[in-house]
C-alpha cells in the first residue's frame, strides 16, 4: 500500500508533485474519510475531482490495487451526501441523466451545435472574442467540441447490417453516444471493415449510452439503469462478439459484470454480455487481420510516418496495447514510430478538459510536445475523447498533422 511505484506514473502528481495529488495521497484520504477520521471537506472533494481517472496508477501497482473502483465509489458518496456544489450539481444532472439517457436528446444537442458550427457562430465567437466578456471559460472550451458530422451513423444504417459475402460472425456494434453523432464516419470506417471481414452486423436500436461518464461522476444509479437497457437491446440477438470502437465504452460494458453482479435477475445476462464485449483492435486482432498483407494503397496513408497514442481506457483498462500497434504495423508501406509517453493522458478523460480546463492544456502541452519530436503525418488512436482533445491541441499550434483513429486508418489503407 506504501511502495510508491505509481507516483511517477500519475500525471496529476506530475503536475503538482503533491502527495495529496497522488494515487497513493488520495486513497489514505479516501479511507480516512471512510473511517470517520477526516471529515468530507471541500479539499478532499476537489482532490476526488482533479483526479484523471486515467488509471495509470492500476498499470503500475505491483499489488494490483483497484484505485478506479476506489475513487468511483468516492465520487458517488459525495454524489449521494450532497456535496457537490449546486451548479456543478445541476449540470451534471441535465446532461448525464437527462441528454445522455436517451439517443433522441443526444441526436436534438447535436443539431444544436451542428447549426452553431454549420451558420459561422462558433468561428464569429471564436474570432471576435466577444464570448470572453461572458466568460473566458466558455471562449476556452468551446473550441473543444467536436465538429458535428452531416448524418449519425444510426442515421446512414438500418438495425441489421449484412455482411459483404459469407458470414461467419454475428457481431453487436455499440453505436456510442458522441461517436453517433460526432464520428460517424469512425463508426462507418468500424461497420465496414466488419462486413469486409465476415461479419453481420447488429445496431441494436434500443441501445442506450454505455453509463461511464455517469459511473465515473458517481452516479451508479443511472450507470445501472442504462447498463439494463443495453443489456436488454443486445440479448435480443444471438451475438458472436459485440465490438466497440470508443475506449471508454468497451472498458465500461466489459465491467457491467460487476456493476450488476448484486441484482439477481441481471448478473447472469451482464457476465454474458461482458464476456462478448471487444473493443475493435481486439475483434480484428482474433480475426488474424495483423497477419493478413495489407498495402498501403491510399495515397493519403502510402510513405506517411504514422505514430499511435494509448487511449487510457484502452491502455490502462483493458490492457489493450499490442493489438493496435500490430494492426498499423500490417499495414506495409508506411513508417511506424512509437510515441514517447504514449500511455500518458492527453488531458481530455471524459469532461475533464471541460471541468479541469488549465490542468487538462497543460498535460495536452505534453502530449503536442511529445508528438513534436517525432514528426509524424499521422497520429492514431481509439477513443473519441482522445481525437477531441489532440485535434484542439494541434488546431491551436497549427501543427500538420493528420489525426485518425484505428478503424479510420486501417479502411483509408485499404483504398485505393
Ligand atoms: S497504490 Fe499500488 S503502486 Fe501505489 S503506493 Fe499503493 S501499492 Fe504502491
Ligand atoms: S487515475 Fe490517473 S490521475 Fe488519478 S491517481 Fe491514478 S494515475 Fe493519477
């Protein structure tokens, strides 16, 4: 419990160098709160909230403590007791239980800010600085959401997707919130190579977003009760696998077993659905894709160097590192070079760029600083909070460099 092996890994620590700001500072503070030996203080709630959630600390325990389970459960006892503040409170509230409950609401707040992108109002706020004088928080952050695509991907298909010849597998595929309506073109670029490869594929209709973003604020309630819708939507089918192209989302339907293991009726059906969960590197890889001869026929990807940032719910959750990498490496003519810290946190975890906007620019500083020495045309990587977060950072530095993730890259190599 004392050996310290995950404070350099901390980048939280890294910014601070305080103990406190460690994983270690804050499970002594977590279990003297638990005790009874500390009160719930203002200091101990922002010391829960600084922290990334990046899981890096779990990479590097050699004991194999479960610090994410620990600061979760932290989170929601400040939930239940009251303590948040009022407005974080209330915000919180809207968009996890109310926005991200529902795929309509998600698809209506997409428009919104399609429309605001579309008709030139975020370029004019965002030249003129005139939303400085409401709030400088508000001019910082709004560059941060991603473009809106044209169509959401549950838009361009219908529940039931066939495979191109044969097929082998039948395949689930979580559509994901922000994916749907942000990445679409991600989650065509995951369905398609899924169809090259075999595959049916299954967009539940009823599906829901996965409950992480609320899980990680705390709110186990809602995380439960759309965990139970997924589970329902995708017990419908009789599914090989249910792949997942988001890192945050895999790693959270992979943990449904355990969210659900107390309630009778759902354990069983959430260990099932857990056992299939896959995020998209890992399906391919067991499909042998990486042995398969790939290439480079697209001129945008053909004697490009391309590197690769870990996603920290890939990485450090679901341990997935090799698979990605093997997967680019297939790829014959291109130059492969590793990222330095490539498995440090790019700042965006969730809304934490959003919440935690300073600290989350500085560790994306790292991140640009990084991807600086090694000169790459290409950056790629599995997690849309990721591709949000480096596509501002680059944008902002006018660095030229091409952002993609896995799926993206892996179809464009395969065109022609
Ligand atoms: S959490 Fe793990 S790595 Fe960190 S101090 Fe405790 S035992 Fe050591
Ligand atoms: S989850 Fe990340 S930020 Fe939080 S204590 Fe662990 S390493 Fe530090």
């Amino acid at each position: 419990m004392h050996c310290g092996l995950c404070l350099p890994q901390c980048p939280t620590y890294a910014l601070t160098g305080l103990e406190k700001s460690s994983p270690r500072g804050r499970i002594r503070l977590i279990k003297a709160v638990a005790d009874g030996d500390l009160p719930m203080t203002q200091g101990f709630i922002d010391e829960m909230n600084f922290c990334l959630d990046c899981q890096a600390c779990e990479t590097a325990c050699p004991a194999g403590v479960k610090y994410g389970a620990l600061v979760e459960s932290a989170r929601a006892q400040i939930l239940q007791q009251g303590y948040e503040q009022r407005f974080s409170a209330l915000a919180k509230k809207f968009f996890f239980r109310w926005v991200f409950s529902r795929h309509n609401r998600i698809r209506l707040l997409a428009s919104l800010l399609k429309f605001y992108q579309k008709f030139g109002f975020q370029w004019f706020f965002q030249k003129s600085g005139l939303l400085k004088l409401v709030s400088r928080r508000l001019h910082d952050i709004q560059g941060l959401a991603p473009a809106i695509s044209e169509k959401s991907s549950t838009e361009v298909y219908s529940e039931i997707v066939s495979s191109r010849g044969e097929t082998k597998y039948r395949i689930g595929f979580l559509s994901g919130c922000i994916m749907d309506v942000a990445y679409a073109d991600v989650n065509i670029d995951t369905v398609e190579l899924l169809r090259n490869h075999r595959c049916e594929v299954i967009i539940p209709k009823a599906q829901v977003c996965c409950g992480s973003l609320q899980a990680h604020h705390g709110d186990m309630e809602v995380a439960r009760r759309l965990a139970q819708t997924n589970i329902e939507a995708f017990s419908r089918f009789d599914l090989d696998a249910i792949v997942i192209n988001s890192a945050g989302c895999g790693a959270f339907m992979k943990e449904y077993v355990h969210l659900l293991k107390d309630v009778p009726v759902l354990a069983t059906k959430a260990r099932e659905l857990s056992a299939k969960v896959r995020d998209i590197t890992e399906f391919l890889t067991e499909l042998s894709y990486h042995r398969e001869s790939h290439r480079a026929k697209a001129a945008g990807i053909r004697g490009k160097r391309v590197t690769y940032h870990d996603a920290c719910h890939l990485v450090h959750t679901q341990k997935i590192s090799k698979q990605p990498r093997d997967l680019i490496r297939s790829v014959q003519g291109i130059e492969y070079v590793e990222l330095p810290e490539s498995t440090w946190c790019c700042g965006s975890a969730g809304i934490y760029n959003i919440t935690h906007y300073d600290d989350s620019m500085k560790l994306l500083e790292r991140k640009l600083q990084n991807i600086r020495t090694v000169k790459p045309d290409i950056i790629v990587t599995g997690n849309p909070g990721c591709l949000a977060q480096i596509q501002y950072g680059l944008a902002k530095e006018g660095m030229k460099v091409e952002l993609m993730h896995t799926a993206t890259f892996l179809r464009r190599a395969s065109e022609t």
